[in-house]
C-alpha cells in the first residue's frame, strides 16, 4: 500500500493519545485502516499493561469528585511507580476521570470498576482506559481503593496530590468553601473519628483507663479523682475527633460548632493518603 500519511498518523494519534511512532507502526500493520490501528494499540497497551503489573507500585495520587446536583461524590488512591508520573498531566486526569467514574458508575470493588465501561467513552472499559496510559506512561499503575458517598459533600486534595478528603455532612444546604475548609482541617489536623461515637469502643476504654490511672496518681480523693480523668477524657475528645476539635481557621470555635452555626449536621469523613494501609 501506499506511505502512510502524517495526517493519519496525527488522527489515530489525536484518537488513542500513543506515542507518534506507536501510532505509525499500529496503522503500518493495519495497512492504513484506522480502526484496525485502534484495536492493534488496544492489545499492545494490554500486552503491556500485562507485563507491567507485578511491579510496584509505591508512589500514586488521591483523587475527588463530586457531583452537588446530584449529591454524590467519590474519592480514591490510584497507585503508580514513581514520583513523576504522579505529578504528570496524564495521570493526575486519569485519576480524577476515575473518581467521577465511582461516583457515577457506583461500582461495588476495584474489579467492577475496571470491568465498567468508562464513563467518557463507552467503547472501551476503566481497565482499558488504564491500560492506555500505561502504554503511554511505561509504567504499572491501578485503583488501590475508593470510596463513594451520597449527600451534602465538600472535598479537598492537597497540592501534590499525596493526602485527599471527603467529607459528608446533613442539612438544607451547605456552603462549598465551608466544607472545602472543613476538608482541608481534616487533612491538617488527621482525626481518628468525625463523632465522639465514631471512636473504636476499645480504644475509648484504653483512654478513660489511662486517664483514671493518671489522675488517681494524683493522690486525690475519689470524686477529684473521676472529674480529673472526665476532664483529660474531653481533652482526648478535642485534639481527636473531629466535631470537637478548635477548627484550624478560628480556634474560637470547633468544627461542630461552626457546621452547627450554618445549619449543618457532621455526618462523617473519608481521608485518604497514598500509600497507607487501608
């Protein structure tokens, strides 16, 4: 057949986002038939996002979406290997393309999500979408986990992209720079819990225990004793959990307190850091 032109090469290119020399080759073989150059670079990406997949992936981003029409959001850790390619063009919009796909698409694991078709073009699957910037990329990258809420929702990624939060709360109607800065105070401040009765039982206990035996060493009477330790379980309460913790903006008040001022119920929150044990 004749030469392959550089304006088919530029189309297939401006199609599946390959490599120039990728694209050439893939309609070389194709004898100059466009979608038969697709489908060759579809199972070329698969063959490498095959061979890629055993290796580690210890570097990575968070990613949020949220849709306020509809009250649904997402949040997710994808993983890849290196630094760079977490901070590239490429896959910080893979990453957010794929907390929209959760929010949307609702799956129920990883495996359905990658089984799902995308949301942005329903002739190829996530898994597939991946497998794309992977043979871009050269590089092993995948979902880790996600989650996905339904409410009012505010959301917040730290510039690198290393730590992300979601967060719920209940009412009317919710201000979206209020939650975002909510958002941003649980990425700062880390809470183990949003509510008091969010804390693990058991570690609850462990407190209220340490708390008695610290105060009873004071050598007080009974009665001091059990305000001392009510007085060190509340301060627990402050730096730990969420509603009642001094709000990194205005110390003056705690988050619940200014949720509350608004009208606002905490219902929860989901934060996530790359690399952290689920």
């Amino acid at each position: 057949m004749s030469q392959i032109s550089a304006a088919a090469v530029m189309k297939l290119r401006g199609m599946t986002n390959a490599p120039m020399m990728d694209c050439k080759v893939a309609l070389t073989e194709a004898n100059g038939d466009m979608d038969k150059a697709v489908e060759i670079l579809r199972k070329k990406n698969a063959a490498i996002q095959a061979k890629k997949g055993e290796r580690e992936t210890a570097e990575g981003r968070i990613g949020a979406y949220i849709d306020a029409d509809k009250k649904v959001g997402a949040i997710i850790e994808m993983r890849c290997e290196s630094a760079p390619v977490a901070k590239s063009e490429g896959f910080v919009a893979l990453v957010n393309e794929l907390a929209k796909q959760v929010a949307v698409g609702n799956p129920a694991n990883v495996e359905a999500l990658l089984a799902q078709p995308c949301a942005g073009d329903k002739s190829k699957t996530v898994n597939e979408r991946i497998g794309d910037v992977i043979g871009l990329m050269r590089e092993n990258m995948k979902p880790a986990r996600f989650t996905r809420l339904e409410g009012l929702l505010g959301e917040y990624i730290h510039h690198d992209g290393s730590v992300g939060v979601l967060v719920q709360v209940e009412g009317t109607a919710a201000d979206p720079q209020m939650l975002r800065d909510v958002s941003m105070h649980v990425t700062a401040r880390n809470p183990v819990a949003a509510l008091r009765e969010h804390v693990d039982p058991a570690v609850l206990e462990k407190e209220r225990q340490l708390a008695r035996e610290q105060a009873a060493a004071t050598g007080k009477p009974a009665q001091i004793v059990e305000k001392i330790a009510e007085g060190k379980l509340k301060t627990y309460f402050a730096e730990n959990v969420l509603a009642e913790q001094p709000f990194v903006k205005d110390d003056s008040k705690t988050v619940g307190d200014l949720l509350k001022s608004a009208g606002l119920k905490l219902v929860r929150f989901v934060r996530y850091r790359v690399g952290e044990v689920a």
